[in-house]
C-alpha cells in the first residue's frame, strides 16, 4: 500500500481517505473476510497519539452507518459530529441499534453542526444536496464525498444524467476521483475526493488495468452485474420491501443505470478515446454484496492467462485486491463485510474471449471502505 | 366438509365465504400445499352454470392479490369490479404482475364502483375506511369483509384498541364472525362476514376446541407466534425493507398487539369467562406463513394425547384442518400458498403442560383463504 | 394451443406430455402465478371421463414433487406408482409433507413398480440411470424423462459431456426434445420424450426463432444465467447448505456446464450451422426461478423491435410464453409456481446490439410442467 | 470486566478464555455490530509483546472459522495449528475463502499436530470425539473446549443425552463451565474450560440472575428459542439445504434439545433445587442469531421493572451484556457477528408474568466469542 499518509506537512490530518482505509478497514475483522494484518506498517504517516476528529453527514443511511462501524472502533480517529436532518436530536443507537454501544455523539441537523473541532468530513448525502452542502463546508476541511455529485468530470454529462445543472462546478473541477488503486498520487494531494460508485469499483478495477494495458478491445465490453439491496439505500420504496425482493432476481435501469457514465469514464480515460459499455444491472434478494461479470474480446494473440497475469502483477502489492488462484470462483460471500475486492479471469467457449468476475461488499470496497 | 353453500333462496348468490373457500381453494394447488381434491361435491348449492359475480375492494394489496389468485381460475366466479384507489386506472397486472395472464378488469376508485352485476364483494382496505365504505354498499350485496373493523363484538373495546369509535356499530351488530370451522352455520346465513385475523384463526382452531372441552385451564395460556413480512400490507415502511428484515427475527407489539381482543374474544366465549392471554408475536423473515407455539396447563388428568384425540375428532371432516400423526412437526413451509391449517400437539417437560404447535399462511387460511 | 392431444388412435392415452400441460398447469394458480383459464378447450383429445394413469419414477427428488403437485388434482390423471428406492415403504406425505393431504400411493422401489395398470411414465431420475430404467419399460408406456438422458441427439457429444458411453443409443434415436412450443407435432406422435434442460428451455423459447428467422448473428452470444437453488436437487451437499448459500451469488461451471451442449445443439438447428456460445450460470441464494440474459448482435439493419415484434407474433397463441409490454422487465418472481416464461427485449447501449432477458420457473417450464 | 487475565503466575499463558475474549473480540468490529472500544486496559495480564500461541482442532467447522476470523487479527495471538481430518494437507483459505488473505498455517490431521509451540487450545470437534482427544493432549495446555462433552457435570446424566458413557470423566472433574458473567473467577485459573452451548448463554444470562435473587419462580419457565441455520453445523444434510429452508420456521427437538440438561444445571444450581423447564427450540432461515423468549412467573409482589433493574445492575459492568432502554426490543440483527447478548423486559398481559428476551449470535456469544 505503498505510504499511505498522503504527504503534506501535518500528515495526520492530510490524506485522509487512504489513511482512514488503510488502518480502520485493517483493524476490522468483518462476519465474512477479515484483513491479513491488523496494524499497518504504513500508518506512519499518523503521529502516534494523533487524533482525526471526523463529521459524518448523513449518517443515517446505510454507508453512514457504515463509516461509523468502520472509524468508531478506530484509534487515530474520533467521530464527532453526526448529521442526520430528519432524525436530528435522536441517539445514533435508536437509529442503527447494531451499533448501540458505541460512544457517539447524538445526532444533529447540517445546518447546527459545529466544524470547528473537525478535520475531515465524510458525506453521505443524497446528490444535487451534496453540491451545495459541501459547498459551504470550512475550507480546511478534508472531504470524502460519497454521493455521485463529484465523479463525473464533465459537468454537461453531469446535468443530463442527474436532470439539473451541477451546482459547485469550480469544486467538481478540484475534485479527485477516489479510486485508490488506480489514482492513490492524486489522492493523497486532495481536498475533496469523489468516493467512486460501487458498480464502478467493481468494474474498472480489472478493467482499467487491462485496457490500458491494451490487453482487451473497447468495442463490446458487456457487463451483467448483480448488487445486494442495500445499494438501493435506506428509502422507504414499496418495491424493495422484504415481500417484493426475497427468493428473486430482476434486471433494472438496464438502458441507463447512473453508474454508467461513471465507467464510461474511467474506461475512456484508460483507452484514451470514447469507450462504449453495455451495462445490464440485477437486484437480488441479498442485503450486501456485488457481482460484475465482464465478458471481454481480446486483442488479438492475447490469452485469458494473459490478462490474469497483467491483474495480478497489477495488484501485488495492493491489500485489497486479490486475484484468486487456478479456477476459484469468487463469491460475494467472501468479501461482505470486508475492503477487499476479489477477482478471477476465465476462458471463454467463444475463442478470443474471456470472462472476468469481480466481487465487493456494495457498501464497503464499493462506498465506505475506502483504503 | 358438509353444506359449504349456506343456505337461502339462492344458494350460488348465498353464503359466499364458505362457498369460495371449498370451491376456490380446492382447485388451488400451490407451490407447496395442494388440497385433497379438486371438486368438491359440496358446493352443489350452486347450480351448474351459474356464476357468482364478485367485486375485490382494496385490490391492490395483498390479500387483494390473493382474493384475485383464488378467484380468477375458478369456474364459479367472475371479477367484475376491482377497485384500488391511488392506482385507479391501471391494469391489475402491471401491480402484480404475477397475475399478468388473467383477464382481468382495471382497477378503478371505489367511489366510481359499479356495483350492479355484483352479487358479493370482498373488501380488503384498511381499518376504519372499511367502516365507512361498507355502510355505504347496496344492502343485497353479500360481503366478506378482511380487515379487522367488525371483528370485534363489543365497539368499546374496538374503540379501545382502534383509537377511535366505530362508525358502524349497526352493521357490527348483523356481522357474523367467519371462522369457519367453528361457525358454519352462522356464516351460511350471514350477509356481512368478518373474516378473522391471521393470528386468530391460527390460535383459534387449536384452543377453542380444548377449551370447549376443558381439556386445558384458561388461566395460563401463553403463545409465542412468529409471522411472515406480508402481514405487514405493501405500505412502504423502513422497517419492512429487506435490508431490514433479512436474517433476523424480532418480536414486536409484545404488550398490545390488535389481535389479542380478537384472540381473548374467541376463548372467553369457548370458556364462558373471560380469557387473558400472553401473546408475543414475532416478524421473520419469510414472506409468508405464520406459527403459532401455543403453551398451555391441562385439566387435571389429562394428557396431551387426550388433547390430540380430541383435535382429530374435531376435524376429522374437516379438509383444511389437519392434524398431523405421530411426533411431525408442522411447518411453515408446508402450508405455504395453501388453505390448510397444519397442527400437532406435544407432551411438554413439565408435567401437566403441553405444547401446541400450528402453522398456515397468514394470507390464505389466514386472511383470502376462507372456508 | 391447438390441439395438444398429440394424436394417434387412443388419444387419452397418447401424447401426454403438452396435454399434462396443457390441462394441468391450467388448473394450478400458484402462489405466485396463475393461468388464465381453469379449463383449457383444447383438451379435448382427452375423452370426458377418460382417466389416464400415471407412474412417477424417483418421486422423492424436487421434479418428482412438482409433477405430483401438478397431477394429483387434475382430473384427468391418476397417480397409481411412484418409486424411490432409498425411501421405499415410506408414505410420499412423509418425504414432502406439504404434499401430505394428498390421496397417493406409497413409495416403491423401481424394481418393485407394477406397470400393469399404467398408461405413462415420468422419469425423474438421475442421468446415467435413467437410460438403464427406461429401456427395461413395457414398450406400451408412453415416457417423458426429465432427465439429461435422451437430450442430446450425438451420442458421442453424451459421452464427452457424460463421461460415459449411452447405453440406449436406440432410444436416443427415437426420443423427441420435448420443447413443445418449437416441437409440438413432434411430440404428439413420440413415445419417449426428452423433457428440456432448465436453462435450455429459458435460453431457446426466445433465440431460436429469432436465429430461425436470421435476425440475430450467432456468433457471439453472450448468455448469463442465473437460478435458483432446487436446479442443484435435493441431495445433500455442503455447498447447497443454507449456510452456504443464503444472502450470496457466484458463478459456477462457467466453461462447461452440461446445459450448453444442449443449448448448441437447438442453436446449431435453428441456424443451420454450429453455433458456439458464452454462458455462465450463476446459483443465488432463492429456491425456484431463473433467468436468462442473452447479448445478441442483431443482423444488420434490425432494430430490438424487430426482434420484439417477431418474438411476439411466433408467440402469439402460446399460453405459456409471454412478450412483456413496453419496457417492463421480468422478474422471476412474477413467473414461480407457474408454467410461464415471460421475456421482453431491450436495446442496448453499443449500437447494433439487444439485450433479451428471459424468466422461468426452474422446476415447473423449466422441468415438470411440459407443454 | 475485571481482571480478564486470569492470574497464575504466566498470565500471558493463562486463562486464555476471558483473555481471548476481552481482546479479539473487542477488536473486532463486525458488519452488524461493533465493541465499545477497541483495547481494553483489562488485557494487562498480557505482557506487552507476549503472544500466545493457540492450535485449533476442527477448524473446518463454522465454530472453527469462527475462532480463526478472532484470532487471526488480533495483536497477541498466532495461530500456529489448524487441524482438520478430512481436508488434512489442504489451505484453511480453500476450506473458508472468506479468510483466504489471512497467514495461516495448513490444515493438519489431529494425530499429525505438534504441540511443542502451542500454549493453548481451541477445540471445535464433535462430542465424543472431542473426550478422546482431550485426554490425549499435553498437560501443559490450556483448552477451550467448544463441544458438549464437558459441559454437565454429572456424567450419568451425559450418558443418558448423549447415548454413551463419558470417556474422560476425571476431565469432565476438573473442568470449569465457561459462562464468563457468571463464573469468571473459576474460568480464571481453570486449566480445561467448557464453553456453555448457544441456547444455554442465551437462557441462562438473564434467567441466573433472577433466579438466585430470587425474583422469579422456578416452577413454570417457558422458552420459546429460535436458532439460525450455523447452530446445525457444515456437515451436509438434506434437512438444512437452502431449498428446505429458505423462507420458513419450524420447531424441533421439542421433547429433548440436548441443551436441556445444561440449561436446568445451570437454573438448579442457582435456585439449589431442582428445576425443569419447558423448552421449545426453533430453527428459522437466517444463518446466524439466536433469539431466547422466556415466559416467567414472578414471585409475589415483584415486577417486571424489578426484573430490568436488577439485571440492569447485574451487568452494569459487563462490556457484552446490555439491557437495552425502555421498550426497545432486542433483534437478532443488532448482534450478529458481535459477542453482544442484548436483551430486555416486558410486562406480560396476565398479571404476575414477565416476557424477557435475549439475542446473541450463536457462532460468537454462542460459541467462539468466549468472554
């Protein structure tokens, strides 16, 4: 993981997406994965005794909640202020009893938060919200912003796929997207980083590799990808209640998911010209937990081991991302709850093809999880 | 199963519930319970050829459903009038598109009904409007009412446990109470039918006949029953979400669930004195089903096979009663999608004590089934 | 339908596979769905009060089940054998109790079945096996095997897939694929029907007239599949646990599933030429459904409509295969318990290309419901 | 939590049960739930630096990978043993790929482990077995014990629920119950600890308390448990396939859980008399969590809120025991993949009565989450 703190002269308080990645997702030890070390070598970055104080807005979603599981437990980091508009007043407990006995503040709405005792926020805002709320945060502040408003670079694309013209565009321009293994330099230097879509994560992390690599053609990229119902957020929606999703499978936004512009995005840059995907997303009947199946041509020569080999050279070093050995199949049951992202490469019957399989806990590697 | 058609002059228009039920159900062979036989000899009174014309209020929710599921194969039964008032104008199946095949009419608003080819109405809308709007229905209308508005005898304790006073205490007069196998012939001549609660029928079947018999004390009856997401309606609620609810079981309403007067209601009358339960429901995840743990004292000298023999007696005639042999356990799963009411009796630890377990689908024996 | 009774001098007798669909699956309204009309016109090969009578062979696996659930109330047939060897002596009620209200014969085993009063046989045994039994049958029966056995037509292509030559090469050559809705003439005049593979049957309903009719290139279609559960059967295997598999996806058999040499072979037919394909399966964590997604390349200068309209007009007087209106998008949930596929055909982003996503019930059209 | 390291004069090495628990667990913060803090100042029988070094024999059990998933992150344990007879040679990371990035060693045969570099032992094997195996192992080793096989003191009484004599019964002697709350004195200098079952935490927790204070009645308690999946083990059976158990509840065992005997040993011993319970297990489709509901009878002129203060103030300091506030109802999900028992009081309808339930996770609380 390389240093993780990411430079500057008060390190502790600098960087903060990789570093709160790189130690609090260490130190948990999850239902399903844990992580091969607890301490980090890398965290020195960290002055011992050095404490990050965090505001959490939003927190009364599912990746809030999540950011608090993973920061609550967490030496160099201390929650606190929680933003929750409508549950403003309650205890945090009343409103995620799993983390009921943790010390936390209560939380508050945005507008009465008190960011004089904070280093970095996290943002777990709706989009169009997130723009202007971030927009008014204090200028020292580090922020991690987990909604879609700071992940597409080109602010027209922004407006036709969100339905309204972007409402911090000087900031859009100042944002750096998130995706540590792949941008972790520029990471380190921003103020505001654009944490990427979980679907995204999912797909450019093999494919970002591959295609710069010029391993693959951009031409027929199809993705069939599947996401647990958490992704759906915390919204109370007749159509993700228990008796409509259990014991069943349905394709959705199959012509225009929101994600798909994003991986366009990151794709394009990789092939350094305009990438097209066919993106076809499922919802299942399981809480967390993400499966992208990539079916790719190759270029020409190029063999299913080829791009196995380009992967896991790619990610040695890098703790969350492991390519699975022989024919291992990578299940989303063994990353829920964890950072890490799993991955395997396969022939494909059709010959000059290859199938790719990623897995991510939605809400960890693919919202909160961070490095 | 005896006369199910019950009685009067025109027996095809006459004592619908019953008459649904044994013909309806019994063509029904669902995912997991298939009934005996498909055609009754029973429902002679009606008249070959003759067709019960029937308007489902409240279709879009899902008992509204399964009325629908019941009715629209069978040969007896026509839906003419389908009304659902938030998605007037739409076509049944594109709210439940499971029923997409079947000719069917659209859903209209209650108030632009027309109710002149209806011989008989089934309305599943909430408690309280269900008040209101049956008032309003032509008097010659045979009615199956589902929810829990003329349930209860006494409007007090409605008002008590309803938060407001009936707004229909004459029609509350005339209702009969439609648990079939213990009031048959009262539903035979009945024009308005008040189809008990999940919960109730599921108890009631068991106890009222012990009861009856003083076979058990009434003084301790304690019940820990488990129900499926469906019974909580379609209302978008967080707490319904399957992120909520997947994995995991809680109780809920444990001092005051609406269904214990109903409960108490049917008990103290087997008892000739009044009855107070301890009754704990809770929410798991299942979509539908529904168990009910019944613990109960004996008489002095009885055994829990004098219990189990006379259940047996009781419904030996009974098609959708069952009382299992030996020391089979009923589950839920075996009565899902079915009319059938699962039970068994055992011997508890304690001397003196017996344990009785029964289980149906909360939405079909439980609310659409009937009979 | 036509006429479903598949011809022949005693027509009861004859042709059982589409007419055991065709009237029984009418009857069933499951939990989830139902057909439109009770009592299907077009049975009417069968002469009023002709029975037919049936043996189940390996009755106690989840095939078995379904054909009993779907038989036992129908009218027309009688269920007189059913075998399972490890569960001789036992009472079917004992081994699926959900079916235990059921008037039914004990379980035997094999050997033991008297085939004397017997019309037609539904094998539901494991491959291998199945060519064994069959070939010791009365020649009067009439078969239908839910088995791989009689599916591929190269018996070379079984013993490579197999891992063991065909020991009924003869019967190979006289059983006919049983996908009623391309083959029908065919099975009305069979012996010895070979019933479809579960994702053969999702995968040809929609691509093989569209291959038929040259409006899709075959060179390179992508499918990924996904089912549920009861496609593994019932035998016990760590990897089918509940534990194992609840809240989850993955991908399995990815470069050789056995379906897909089936698949090929109704491809390859339908395009005159071998078609070779891409199809991952995918286990998630329901019991019964399944969908495919297929990614086509279309023929030049047809649109997804195309594809739509020509899929609609094929299947216009199909009772069991239906084009979905609009955008609406399948759900398995809307089609399990039923005999129906529902499928619908969307543009995709990358020009030139469609995306066709079928549903099924895995147990019922995709194995013991025929026709 | 007191002094977790249970004294002796190497307390590094000793009292390895509590010591485990007070750190791993503390340290780890799970998808659903997470410890108060992260180090405990209680771990300071631990020298700085020290490492205890731990075998874990059947570690291919869900309690195995529960120890391992623990164990493997935590700063002062190395796993240096994994046993595992039947997949002896291979990586435990094939076995659970959820822990495949952890540094483990392969999984041996028992009879190939050596001991010299362990100082204490989890053992995760099947009852009798783990009798056997025990009484082989050095002196010199702390065991954890997760099996039955020590639990009852009175080996006739073992004999009699497990259908053999006890074939170590000096060791049963020696050995110290492990429910930590209750009995942390004799857990600290005990050489052999038997880890209580899950159903018998979750009862015994609350109801000990009460009991020796003498607040409720012994004659008349009512449980009604329900058990995840997990509690039945990986071992392949048809009864806990996903397909038969997905979506559903069912009670078993209802005359004899083998929980029974330790259950009432441990409420004997705190009334000091005998007490027999009514016990009904319940297994429902979740693959963790345990939810306890006990009906009790209270003694005269006590109330429920009597019940809540007094366990209030029992577990005041305990870190793993939280009485939740007011109404709160405990649900299973708040604790999955925690060591949290979370429960609460409730008013029962019949006056003199109490409902009190509990919740843990049976894998952690349940099993390998020890303290």
């Amino acid at each position: 993981m390389g240093s993780t703190a990411l430079g500057g002269g008060a390190p502790a308080r600098v960087g903060l997406a990789p570093k709160v990645g790189s130690s609090s997702v260490r130190v948990r030890a999850s239902v399903a994965s844990s992580p091969q070390k607890q301490h980090s070598p890398n965290t020195s970055g960290v002055k011992s005794g050095e404490e990050v104080r965090i505001a959490v807005l939003g927190a009364s979603g599912y990746t809030g909640a999540e950011i608090v599981r993973l920061l609550a437990n967490h030496p160099q980091f201390r929650i606190k202020v929680m933003t929750a508009d409508r549950k403003a007043g309650e205890q945090f407990g009343s409103v995620f009893p799993h983390l009921i006995t943790q010390d936390l503040p209560n939380l508050v709405a945005v507008k009465d938060a008190d960011f004089s005792n904070v280093d970095a926020v996290f943002c777990c805002l709706p989009h169009g919200t997130t723009q202007e709320i971030i927009k008014g945060l204090p200028q020292e502040l580090k922020i991690v912003d987990l909604s879609a408003d700071f992940r597409l670079r080109d602010i027209d694309e922004y407006a036709e796929w969100y339905g309204h013209s972007h409402r911090a565009p000087e900031l859009q321009q100042e944002a750096v997207y998130g995706l540590t293994e792949v941008l972790r330099d520029e990471i380190r230097n921003a103020r505001l980083v654009a944490n990427p879509g979980c679907y995204p994560t999912s797909v450019q992390l093999p494919l970002v590799p591959l295609i710069k690599a010029k391993l693959i053609k951009v031409s027929n990229i199809i993705i069939d990808a599947k996401s647990g119902v958490s992704g759906a957020g915390r919204g109370a929606k007749e159509a993700n209640l228990y008796t409509e999703i259990a014991e069943g499978i349905h394709a959705y936004g199959i012509k225009g998911h929101r994600h798909v512009p994003e991986i366009e995005q990151g794709l394009s840059e990789a092939a350094e010209s305009k990438v097209t995907i066919s993106f076809t997303p499922n919802l299942i009947c399981m809480k967390r937990g993400m499966q992208s199946t990539m079916f790719v041509e190759m270029a020409p020569g190029v063999t299913a081991n080829d791009l196995y080999q380009h992967l896991k050279s790619t990610y040695e070093g890098e703790e969350f991302v492991k390519l699975l050995n022989g024919s291992s199949i990578p299940h989303t049951r063994h990353v829920v709850g964890s950072n890490y992202c799993f991955m395997n490469v396969f022939e494909d019957r059709i010959p000059g093809r290859a199938i790719i399989i990623s897995v991510i806990d939605n809400l960890v590697k693919g919202a909160s999880g961070l490095l």
